[in-house]
C-alpha cells in the first residue's frame, strides 16, 4: 500500500460519474459528487465484492490502510469480509 497522500485525497474533485484513486492491495478512493468513501475489493467466488470501509475524512488515509489490511487478513484465514460484517451486523440488531 501506499500511493496515495493526504494531498492527491484532498485535491481530488468529484466529477459527474463516480470514480476510483487505487492505493494498493485492495484499497480505493471512491470519489463520487455527494463525498469520498473508503472501498476495499476483492475477489471472492469469482466475483469482484466491494465494502465500505468510511467516509473520508472521518476514516483518514491510515486508518482505511489498517481496515483494509483487517479485512486482508480474513481473506487469508478462509472468512469473506463482507459475509462476516454482515453476520456481526444482524448479531447486534438481535
């Protein structure tokens, strides 16, 4: 990871359709017209899956690094990130 710096996140302007500032190892910038959301994708069963890891600048640069790095390390360990949150998620509703 690393090629992106707080400067190119920040002068980074939305345009009419969303677009993405890669980082590496799985780690986007989604720039849309309404803000900067953090986005880690990978592969998983042959389909390319998207999960919001924040809105930037609430979730800054390193921190999404360390998310993305998280979510890596659940990849390797055979769990699907997104399959995972989801099951937390509807743990704490009840």
């Amino acid at each position: 990871m690393g090629q992106l710096n707080d400067l190119l996140i920040k002068v980074a302007q939305p345009r009419e359709s969303e677009y993405f500032l890669a980082d590496g190892e799985g780690l986007y910038l989604r720039v849309r017209p309404a803000g900067k959301v953090w986005i880690y994708r990978y592969k998983y069963m042959g389909r390319t899956t998207k999960l919001s890891l924040g809105a930037y600048p609430t979730v800054s640069l390193s921190a999404a690094r360390k998310k993305a790095r998280e979510e890596a390390g659940r990849r390797q360990e055979g769990v699907d990130p997104r399959d995972a949150r989801r099951k937390s998620v509807s743990a704490l509703r009840g």
